[in-house]
C-alpha cells in the first residue's frame, strides 16, 4: 500500500513539473527562472522514487511524522476511512448548498445521530452548543461574512 | 541604561496599561487556541482601538496579545493535531502523537514551559541586542538571506527521514512545496503562473488552509479509524499528570532549548523569513540532536525535543523580530509590519530615537513580553486539566467539533469557499503522504520559503551575477547546508562502525 501510494505521488508530481516545465518555457526569464531551478529537479527526484519503487528492494523508508493507527483490520480501516472522507466532503457540499450556519447545524447533529448513535435529546443539545459557540463567536463577536447557500438564491462565496 | 530597563518595567506595571495587556492576553488566548484565526489579522483587527491610548498602552495591549498567541496556539496543535496558528504547525509532529500516546499534559508541560524560556531569550535578546546589531543585520544582503533559506530546507528535508530514500523523499517534498510557492503572480513580470485561470489562485496558495487540510484532515480520518478518543485508551487519570514532566524534560534539554531559542530569535530578527520558518528549523534542529538513526525514528511519534524545539523558537522569533522592527523600522514579517504601523499610528518614529529619546519605551516591550508569558504560562497551566480532558471525550463528539473548527479555520482566511477545496485538496495530499511515509514538515517549509527564497534569487543574480556566489557568508552558509545534508550519511557510518 505504502509503495503503491508513494508510485501514484511520484507520478502526479512527475506529471506537475513536466507542466510546469513546458509552461515555463512561454514566460520571461525573470518569471520562469525559479520555475525551471525547482521544477527540472523535481522531475528526476520523482522519477528517481519512481524507479527506486518499481525496481528497488530496499525496505520503505519512515518519516519523523504521524503514522496512522495500524490496530483495526485493513478492510474496516479502508471503509472507516471512505466514511470520514464522506462527511467531510458531505460538510463541504452542505456549506455550499445551505451556506455556514444551516450547514455547522445539519453536520453536526446528522454526524451524531447517524455516526455516533447518540439519542435525539443529547443530540439536540451538543448541536445547539456548538451553533452558538459558532454564531456568537463568528457572527455577532467577529462580525464574519457567511454567505448564504446556493438553494437559497446566494451563488457567492467562491 | 538601566534607569531606562527599571522605567520600561513601571510604565507596563502602571495600571491603565496593565489593563490593556490583560484584555489582549485575553483575546491573544483564544485567537491562539482557534485554528485560522492569525495572529496578524487579529492585530490588523484591533489596531483602530489604539488611537486614543498612549504608546505604553497601546503597546501593552498589542503586544501583550501577539505574544501569547503561538503559546496558546500550541494547546490546540498538541490535543488536537490541528494547527491552532500558521506558526504552531510543526510541534504536531510530536505533540500531537504524545497526546495519542496519553501524554497530552507532559506535551502540554513542554510546550508551555520551552514557549515561556523562549520568550525570555527573545526578550532578553531584545534588550541586549540592540546596540549590537545594526552591523549583524546589514551583513545580511539578498544572497545571504537566498542562502539561509536553502539551509533551512536542507536542514529539514535530509533529517525529517531515514537513509538515502527518506533523504530522497524529504527532498521531493521540499521540491514540491517549493513548486507550489510558485503559484500565483510573479513578483517580476507579473505573469500569472500556475493559476489555472482562476483569479483565487493569482495571490498564490495561502498558507491557513493549506496547514489546516495537510496536518488536521488524516489526523481526524484516524481518529474516525480508531473509533475512540483522542487518547485512545490510555487511563483517564494519567492524561494531566506528566505537566510536571513534560516541564522538567524542558530542563533535561536545557541546551537544546536554549538553542533553539537562539534558532528562533536569529530567524525573527532576519527580515523576511517569518514565524512559519522559526518553528521548522527549529524542528530540524531539535531532530539533529538524536544521537543515532534508531533514536530519530522516534521523532514524529512522540519524541518530547519535537515539542520543545518548536515551541521555544516560536516565542522567542518574536523578540527577536521586534529588533529590526524597533531599530531600523524593517519589520521581521507580517505581524511585526502591522505592528510598525501601530508605531506610526502612535506618532513614534522607529530608528534612532526609539534607542534614545524613547528606550523607556522601547523596554517597556521588553517587559510586554516577559510579563504577558507569565501570566498566560500561569493561566495555562491552571487550567490544563481541563483542557487535556478533552482528548478523553470520545472520537465521535470531537469529529463534527473540529471538522467545523478546520473549515471555518480556512474559510476565514480569505472568506473564499476556495480556501475549504484547498483545503481538502491537501488533506487528500496529506493523507497520502503519511501512507506512503512522505514528511510533510518539508512541504510545509518548501512552500513557505518559496516566495522569499525566489525573490532573493532574483534580486542576487540581477545585482551581483554570479560573483554572489562567492562572498563569504554564502560560502560559510552553502557549506553548512552541505554539511546538513551529510551529517545523516556521516551518523550513520559512524554508527556502523561503532557497531563493529
């Protein structure tokens, strides 16, 4: 997995500094000479990963960084994960369809009912305290401009 | 001189000013816990209040707010892995796998007490600094500053991973965070590069939402994964206990944060490198420090130095930054540039006088900072175990808290939905690249050292050719950087050989 993966980004940023390369070459020399220092590198770094991955035996190399948990089976670790990228992805649509504050309260409460199994009553209370934290510090504290969601007539906020 | 340290010290105790530091330290607390919301917009924000104060009191309010905002900023990195300011970022790395681990309160402990010690050698370069560094800082020309970027990135790309393939990965991020600085329009001919002709992208990628999705969304897929609290099932009890640990392990590694104090005092008063740079360095720095390789790999899954180093640059880059600010008006970045503005605002002229006519003044800031850390350390610290409670509170409370912290965290930051895409665009990137075993602390450094590494190239080839190449703080920096850049090699043969 951790092989297959590291392919796939080497890949897209082969793909990244070839474009950048061949967009470069249309620029001044004041705008394309950063471009290209980096950019040819780049290329042969990742081209390199790549080869060390299709052809290499040595062992993964680990990172001074987080590692994900490794103590549920792959296949509910897999569907977990396709799950948390849903809502995530679900929040955003829901912020674009019914803007920032119908949105926080929708997610929030649909997350604690359909993913945690809350009951409707702590449910209901854990939403309303978050939506106030957010209207009362964002809205009427910060004076934040949320615009309003795409059904209700508002095609802003991009 | 010292009449003037002693008259510095009453202006900030007098009570109207002493006042006005507490409000800020009171909005500088939760600016800092609160992901997105920066310190430089909020001191943009509250800049209109200031007209009517004196200059100690303005100052004691501003500053005392800046100040506090990377030490509360940490709270929310370490417990929750989301970075609660652009410049907490890198004491995720461990911090946020000590939390994981049960030892938020140790990690809180270090962080809290390397954030106060850092703040004091900022301060205290602050005031020794002044008459001694106008030649320091003019030493440093664009060739100078091109080069302690590139060092910057050596430093952690060759050591935020192991062997010749992690080296080659480390520097594959940096590469691409590099690449990415370069959206946007070009400061010299103004083309507009990699913008994918939409006009969002023509200021180029900003940095909140970019951090806010490459470190908070595969911490919050994880948690989902796990399907428990943040702390998983480490005792309930144990959580808040090791703050006395995690105070005294700042003390175990005295030197290391001392150094990287130092790190970040030299990274604050060197104009144009920021915050963002001070903690990875520092990071860097605090890897550097393990003995072995085995000893490093323990870095990025809870090594308490990942916490100290970072959390004593971050505060003390900002007495550091105040150097340049006071002494010569060239602000050390964004924030010290709006606090420049509060200067002119005040009627106070930075340059000679503020080191004359106004040193009382200008040691009043000094004390800002010492004195807004003591209390918010002291704050802190009372109310830490409530605060570490939370990574008890199950995984299925916090998910839809901090999913709506991170999105509006981006969204503030331009109020464009384009900064939440942006955001989930790098969590995916992110994602991947911790399955695949990719750092991210370079990316992270790549993209912010980008623009000012390319200006100062610029500026250098146009001004000096290539002869830049050899003058002689370029020549010492460029083998520092190579030094860096062998010094795993060179650990790791020695290891060997040690090992027979």
């Amino acid at each position: 997995m951790a092989n297959r993966t590291s392919l796939g980004l080497a890949i897209v940023i082969m793909l990244l500094s070839a474009h950048g390369i061949y967009s470069a070459h249309e620029w001044p020399l004041k705008a394309k000479l950063f471009p290209l220092v980096i950019a040819i590198p780049l290329f042969f770094l990742a081209a390199a990963e790549a080869l060390w991955v299709i052809f290499g035996k040595s062992p993964t190399a680990s990172a001074s960084d987080f590692k994900l948990s490794e103590d549920q089976p792959a296949e509910v670790a897999r569907r977990r994960t396709l799950l948390a990228t849903g809502w995530a992805i679900g929040f955003f649509v829901l912020i674009l369809l019914l803007g920032f504050p119908i949105a926080v309260a929708a997610m929030v409460f649909a997350y604690l009912t359909v993913q945690g199994k809350e009951g409707w009553i702590f449910s209901v209370v854990f939403t309303a305290a978050v939506w106030f934290f957010f209207y009362g510090l964002f809205e009427l504290l910060l004076h934040m401009h949320f615009p309003d969601g795409w059904l209700f007539g508002g095609f802003g906020g991009f | 001189m010292l009449d003037a340290f002693i008259q510095g010290l009453l202006l900030v105790l007098q009570w109207k000013a002493f006042v006005f530091m507490l409000a800020g330290i009171f909005v500088g607390f939760w600016v800092g816990l609160l992901p997105g919301l920066g310190g430089a917009t909020t001191l943009a924000l509250m800049l209109p209040f200031i007209y009517n104060m004196q200059p100690v009191e303005a100052f004691a309010f501003l500053l005392g707010m800046h100040s506090v905002v990377a030490t509360t900023g940490d709270i929310t990195s370490i417990l929750f892995g989301v970075p609660g300011e652009a410049t907490t970022a890198a004491i995720i790395l461990d911090g946020h796998a000590m939390a994981k681990r049960g030892e938020a309160g140790r990690a809180l402990g270090a962080a809290l007490a390397s954030s106060f010690v850092g703040a004091l050698i900022g301060a205290a370069a602050l005031a020794l600094a002044i008459p001694i560094v106008r030649p320091l800082v003019l030493t440093f020309g664009s060739p100078e500053l091109f080069m302690l970027a590139i060092v910057g990135l050596a430093f952690i790309a060759s050591l935020s991973a192991q062997g010749a393939r992690g080296m080659v990965r480390g520097f594959l991020a940096g590469g691409l965070g590099l690449f990415l600085a370069m959206v946007g329009q070009d400061p010299q001919a103004g083309v507009a590069r990699y913008t994918l002709d939409t006009l969002y992208l023509w200021q180029g990628l900003d940095l909140v939402p970019v951090l806010v999705g490459l470190f908070a969304i595969p911490e919050i897929i994880d948690l989902v994964v796990r399907g428990t609290s943040i702390a998983g099932n480490a005792p309930a009890g144990r959580i808040s206990k090791g703050v006395f640990e995690g105070v005294k392990d700042v003390f175990r590694n005295w030197w290391l944060t001392v150094r990287c104090g130092l790190i970040g005092t030299f990274i604050g008063l060197t104009p144009g490198l920021g915050g963002a740079v001070a903690q990875w360095m520092a990071y860097g720095h605090a890897t550097q420090s393990a003995r072995t390789a085995e000893e490093r790999k323990g870095f990025g899954q809870g090594d308490v130095r990942g916490v100290i180093g970072p959390g004593a640059a971050c505060n003390s880059k900002e007495g550091g930054a105040l150097i340049p600010t006071i002494a010569f008006g060239v602000p050390g970045g964004a924030s010290m540039a709006i606090l420049l503005g509060g200067f002119f605002l005040l009627g106070l002229v930075p340059g000679p006088d503020m080191l004359t006519k106004h040193l009382p003044v200008t040691f009043s800031l000094v004390w800002t900072i010492v004195i807004a850390n003591i209390i918010t350390v002291v704050a802190c610290f009372l109310l830490l175990n409530r605060l570490t409670a939370l990574t008890n509170v199950q995984g299925h409370l916090l998910v839809p808290v901090v999913l709506v912290l991170v999105f509006i965290g981006s969204y503030t930051s331009n109020s464009s939905y384009a900064d939440i895409l942006v955001s989930l665009i790098f969590g995916a990137l992110g994602y991947f690249m911790v399955v695949a075993g990719w750092p991210r602390a370079p990316l992270v450094l790549g993209l912010v050292l980008g623009k000012i590494a390319e200006n100062y190239l610029y500026i250098s080839v146009a001004r000096y050719d290539f002869a830049w190449l050899g003058r002689p703080v370029v020549v010492v920096l460029l083998i520092i950087a190579v030094g860096v850049i062998l010094f795993p090699a060179v650990q790791a043969w020695r290891s060997r050989r040690a090992h027979g």
